[in-house]
C-alpha cells in the first residue's frame, strides 16, 4: 500500500505540483473498468485528507461498483488551461474502499462541503504511478514517478 503521504515524501519536488493540478479545479476525470474490462471514464472530485488521497460517491454510483469490483483506476487532472501552464497530471493506481465506520466518519468529517444525504462511497487512492506534463520554451516534459524508484524526467523537442 502506497498513500499520498508516501508519494510525498519519495518525490517532494513532484508531489506538490501534481496536487496543484488537482487543487485547481474541482472536477477531474476518472477512468475504471467495466465488469466486461471496458474503460469508463466519469467525472469526480478528489480530497487531500491527511496522508491520503480520496474520492468519494453517489452510493450505487458505477464508477463506485466498477472500484469495488476491480481497484484499478486512472485519474486525469483537469486541464482547463490551454497553455498548460502547471501542468497536465496523471495518477494511477489502486482505490481502496473506505467501509470501516470510523474511517468513514472520519471521511464524512474531513469534507469541504456538507456531505450528500444518505449513504455514499469512499474510496483512499493508493497511487503506483504519478505523472506530471509540463511545456518548458519549446520542449514537452514529461516527470513520472512509481513506488520505490526517483522521479524520471524525460524531454522531447
């Protein structure tokens, strides 16, 4: 198991500007898988709490199904500037369902905004790889990073 935290600290000069990315807008885009393996891609928020990275939803939602059934994920930063500026992040990895009721109140708790009534889904983010695209001058930048390794940079003209 990997958390936001552990990320943090392997790769401090990476982890803020991908969180950056995702502080800066409100909805991103997340890809599952079907119970057929299909891709779904569906719109989400996410929360930094703690040492974790999360995502919640809808209660029966299939984004939430598709994480129960089969964890993987990919989650794509929104990229709402056409320069790039800052940035184009992506994380994947393994989504782990919060269902402890502490965790879960602790989840409940920690939101920015008072949660939706009724049940709901919680999931904790385990990341196995971080990547972040940048424009530098007239080179495309590409830092990726993956449990246990450096931060590789590779550039292309």
């Amino acid at each position: 198991m990997t958390t936001w935290q552990d990320f943090e600290q392997e790769a401090p000069d990476l982890a803020p500007a991908v969180r950056a990315r995702f502080e800066a807008n409100r909805h991103h885009v997340l890809a599952t898988l079907r119970k057929d393996g299909a891709p779904r891609v569906s719109g989400t928020e996410v929360q930094f709490m703690g040492a974790d990275l999360t995502i919640g939803s809808m209660y029966g939602a299939l984004k939430a199904l598709d994480l129960r059934r089969d964890g993987r994920f990919a989650l794509h930063s929104n990229p709402s500037d056409p320069t790039m500026v800052g940035g184009d992040a992506k994380i994947s990895g393994l989504a782990r369902e919060l269902t402890d009721e502490v965790e879960l109140s602790w989840y409940v708790s920690e939101l920015p905004s008072a949660p939706p009534p009724g049940p709901l889904h919680a999931f904790r983010l385990e990341p196995t790889e971080v990547v972040l695209t940048e424009v530098e001058g007239d080179q495309l930048v590409i830092r990726s990073w993956r449990p246990g390794q450096d931060v590789r940079t590779v550039r292309r003209s």
